[in-house]
C-alpha cells in the first residue's frame, strides 16, 4: 500500500482486510485488487469497472457475472513462474537422487542405501512433456533444458516461441507424446477443456518408469488414476502441488500414495510475490488512468 499510495496521490484507496466481519461495502470503487470476490459483492458494485487478481488461476471466480457485466479481469500471470517453476525442478531432482526415501529413511534411523542407490537415475537426457507454456511452462522448460533435458511443450494456443522448447506437440498429438515422455508437468489453467486433461486412459499410455506433475489445478487430473497407478507400479511418481480437495482430508487415499510429493498448493509461494504482483498492478493502473490497454486481460468466458 505505501508503494501505491506514494505512485498514486491522485487515486482514493480503501483497504479491506475482512476482520471486521460482515459483507465490506463497495461503495463507488471503480478497480478491485484482491484474491477472490463473490458474485454477492460484485452485484453491490455497480461502478466497478475492473478486478485484478495475483493469482494466476481464475477458476475461483464468479466468471460469468464478470463477464456479463462486461468488467475487466487481469491475474497475475508471470508473477509466479520462477517459484512454481523451481518446484517442479526441485520435485525432479528429489525423484532422481532417491532424496524422498532418505528424508523417509531418516526419520526411521534406517539404513536404506543398498535399496536406493541403485534406484537413482539423471534428469540429463531424459524428456520432458510441459503440457501448458505459459508463463510457469516456459519458466520449467527453460531451467529443464539447462540441465540437458529434451523438452516437449503442448499448449492450448501456441506451438512457438518459447526458450527452453525443442519442439512442440499438437493438441492432437499430446497421447503419443505422452507416451515417450519420461516427465510430464501440467501447467495448465482450469477450464472446461482442460478439466480432467490426465485422465486414467492417459495416465495409462505413461511409461511405468515416467514421473506425473501437476502444478496448475486439482481438477486438471483424475487424482484416484494418479493414486491407482502409483499403487499398481504403472507409473514410477508423481509430485502434487494441488489437489482436490486442499486442504487434504486425513482420510485421503493420496496421503499414502507411494513416491508422491505433496506440496500443499505452495509451489507459488515466495517472498518476491507482493513486490511482482505490486508491480504489475501498478503498471496496469498507470494504464487504465491513462486509457491504455491493460496487460494479462483475462477472458472470464475462456478462463485464461
């Protein structure tokens, strides 16, 4: 706030923090800088104009009122690629060097060397599926290929362009690809086609020594599939940043899921995530008071 209030003399802002309780009132606010809204506020806003949201993700959003009030929404897309991105790296690199089962082996004072060494394998010159290059996908794809990976990237809208791709896959060409891909890594937004993308036939075509990540939305992959698959061998892992239901319930299945990583929809997190996403909405302000177009516009009827 002292960065936008210091940028912004000319604009009257008005801070929310919900601890007050009850329903905050929009009064004349034109802009809304927030995580998530309902569609009970936005009926109450008849001057909005514009939500922007941090979160690259929409899917929480009451999108179909945003759309027929014909508001802008931007997200936050960009402000979270290096985060996310060195997650799924990092989940890569814990699967290769065995890391999962000697933290596990630790905690039990086992000995545990002669099971897993063997087992460990290198990330150089294996394949790398990014289904989704956006922002985060192309941020992986980018520390992927530094490392000696051969990168393969799918993408709703685009089959160029990214640094980090070798090549690309067709929409229609992403079952075979699958099947050579010794990584895959969902970094795709939810929306109606994407939802259920990694489903059990999916899963099925992976190679049992392949490894399954999702970094984007629970929904984007049938997690009972995931569970079935990891039990029955007929995929090496899997490392979840999202799940269904967040949080787990105790009683989730996933929880005992052999070599899975679960990191709790944390991927994301970091301490450069407040100045990014300050910064982006600065530059977006400075462009809706002076008429410009505003960057990461959001199509709330698509959900990216």
């Amino acid at each position: 706030m002292d960065c936008l209030l210091e940028s912004f003399p000319e604009v009257r802002f008005r801070v929310e923090t919900g601890r007050g309780g009850g329903d905050p009132d929009p009064g004349e606010a034109e802009v809304l800088f927030c995580w998530r809204v309902d569609g009970a506020f936005i009926e109450r806003a008849p001057a909005l104009q514009w939500i922007n949201v941090p979160s690259a993700g929409v899917d929480h959003l009451p999108l179909e009122l945003i759309a027929e009030r014909g508001i802008a929404l931007t997200n936050g897309r960009g402000a979270h690629g290096i985060p996310v991105s060195e997650t799924a790296l990092a989940m890569m690199l814990a699967f290769s060097s065995g890391l999962p089962d000697y933290i596990a082996a630790r905690a039990e004072r086992r000995w545990v060397r002669p099971q897993v060494a063997p087992a460990r394998f290198e990330l150089e010159g294996q394949t790398l599926l990014v289904i989704g290059v956006g922002h985060v996908g192309s941020a992986l794809a980018r520390k992927a290929r530094g490392i000696g990976m051969t990168v393969v990237g799918c993408d709703l809208r685009r089959s160029e362009g990214a640094n980090g791709v070798h090549r690309w896959v067709a929409l229609g060409e992403l079952d075979r690809a699958l099947a050579g891909a010794d990584h895959v890594a969902l970094c795709l937004p939810l929306t109606e086609q994407t939802r259920g993308i990694m489903g059990a036939q999916r899963i099925a075509l992976m190679k049992p020594t392949a490894f399954l990540y999702n970094l984007g939305r629970g929904a984007l992959v049938d997690q009972a599939a995931v569970i079935a698959a990891l039990e029955q061998g007929k995929i090496a892992g899997a490392g979840l940043d999202t799940t269904l239901d967040e949080p787990i319930p105790q009683d989730d299945p996933i929880w005992s899921a052999p070599n899975i990583i679960l990191t709790q929809h944390s991927a994301g997190a970091s301490p450069m995530n407040s100045r990014r996403a300050t910064d982006q909405f600065s530059e977006n302000l400075h462009r809706y008071l002076n008429g410009y177009p505003l960057l990461n516009l959001v199509d709330p009827r698509q959900g990216y």
